[in-house]
C-alpha cells in the first residue's frame, strides 16, 4: 500500500481506481489517506470490501476535507459504524436515497438498507 500512496501523491493522469477487495483496513487507509490530501487527479474510487473500520473512516475523512478533486468514493461492505459515519457526517450535506445530486455543489451520501442494516454504499461529491 506504501508504494501504491507514494505513486499517487506524484500522479498526474489516473482519474480512476478500484481497491476492492485487496484488505486495506485501518492501518492501510491511513497510508492511503495521506496521498489523497495531496492527489489532484483521482475522481473515483472504489474501496468496498476492505475491512475498513471506524478508525479508517476518521482517518479519511480528515483526507476527504483536503482533496478537492474526488467525486466519487464507494465504500460499500466495510465495518464502519456509527463513529465512522459521524466523521463523514461533517461532509455530507445532502442524503439522497435516489443517488442522483440535487445541485452542483451538493455532497451525498448513499444507503443501502437491507435486512435492517445500513451500509455505506457510496459517498459522492458532485
């Protein structure tokens, strides 16, 4: 994961990457997070299927108020809570259950609600 965060610190032309399913968790989103403070190209990334926890979604967060660039990040089938969720919650200002951005300048958080569970699906800036 080291190796792949410097890479993208210095990345000019990748707008799109999958990490699902490649066991990032906590320990691996902090490394992440710290290149997407400073990425300006990446719009969309998948990081669904990682383990990613309450700590992890903290420590993104604080990333997710650095970048200016990121649309669209999916975090669906993580472990993130409710303290996970409250540190997104500073992001969001529209929760939209259709999926489509009501303005321009809308943040949206999506859910999905199955078997009485909520999951964090997919968190999109527009």
């Amino acid at each position: 994961m080291k190796t792949l965060s410097e890479a993208l610190k210095m990345n000019h032309t990748l707008t799109k990457l999958n990490l699902r399913l490649k066991g990032i968790g906590d320990k691996g989103t902090q490394v992440l997070s710290e290149s997407l403070k400073v990425n300006k190209t990446l719009i969309n990334l998948n990081l669904c299927f990682n383990e990613i926890g309450d700590k992890g979604m903290k420590i993104l967060s604080k990333a997710l108020k650095v970048n200016q660039k990121l649309t669209e990040l999916d975090l669906s089938a993580n472990r993130i809570g409710d303290e996970g969720m409250k540190s997104l919650s500073v992001l969001v200002l529209v929760f939209e259950w259709t999926g489509r951005p009501i303005c321009p300048d809308c943040v949206q958080l999506i859910y999905v609600l199955e078997d009485a569970v909520v999951d964090c699906f997919v968190v999109h800036f527009c």
